[in-house]
C-alpha cells in the first residue's frame, strides 16, 4: 500500500489570516475547510467564488476555467492593489506579494 504524503505547511502558515480572508472574498470558502500546502497554486482552485452571472455550467472545463482565468486575476489585483500575476502562481507566494503591498481599503 502506498503512502499518502501531504506537503509542507510551514510557509502557508505564516499566511493564515491573509489566507483566510482571501478565501472567504475570493474564493467563497473557508480556508480552515481546505487542505493548502506550500506548493498549492492559484489555479488549484480554478472556478471557485466565480460569479453566477460569468460561470456558464453548459460550457466545458475548459472554458470555465477560462473564464475564473479571465475573471480571478483582475479581481485580485483589484482588490490587493497588486500589479499583473499568474493563475499558476504558488499561493505563498500570492499571499507574500499581498502581505508586502501593505493594508490597502478592501471591498
């Protein structure tokens, strides 16, 4: 039988209440509901807290997943004042750039 072996956590726990609040805005979950490990990306949760009025449930994976791409980025750099990122990005280090841009108003 193999052995089930779960990533590091060390760095995402560092994150936790930039991790927890961006999984309620962003995403509509609840981080302490997931299991997320430092080499968990972005784009592992593709689809996730995409608006009803954008997600089309006749459209393939595919083009779901294009479209939380489309939607996600320009939602994240709105709301941390970030600049461009990538839906591959790890989210440790999504959480670092947030935490570095410093407080910023959020709505």
């Amino acid at each position: 039988m193999k052995k089930v072996v779960i990533a590091a956590q060390e760095r995402i726990d560092d994150f936790e209440r930039t991790a927890i609040e961006f999984f309620r805005a962003v995403l509509g979950m609840d981080y302490g509901k997931c299991i997320v490990t430092d080499e968990i990306r972005l784009s592992d949760f593709a689809s996730c807290g995409l608006p009803e009025d954008i997600a089309d449930t006749t459209q393939s994976l595919q083009a779901l997943h294009s479209a939380w791409d489309a939607w996600v980025v320009p939602a994240i750099c709105s709301r941390y004042g970030l600049a461009d990122l990538s839906t591959t990005m790890l989210l440790v280090d999504l959480f670092d750039a947030i935490e570095r841009q410093g407080p910023k108003q959020v709505h």
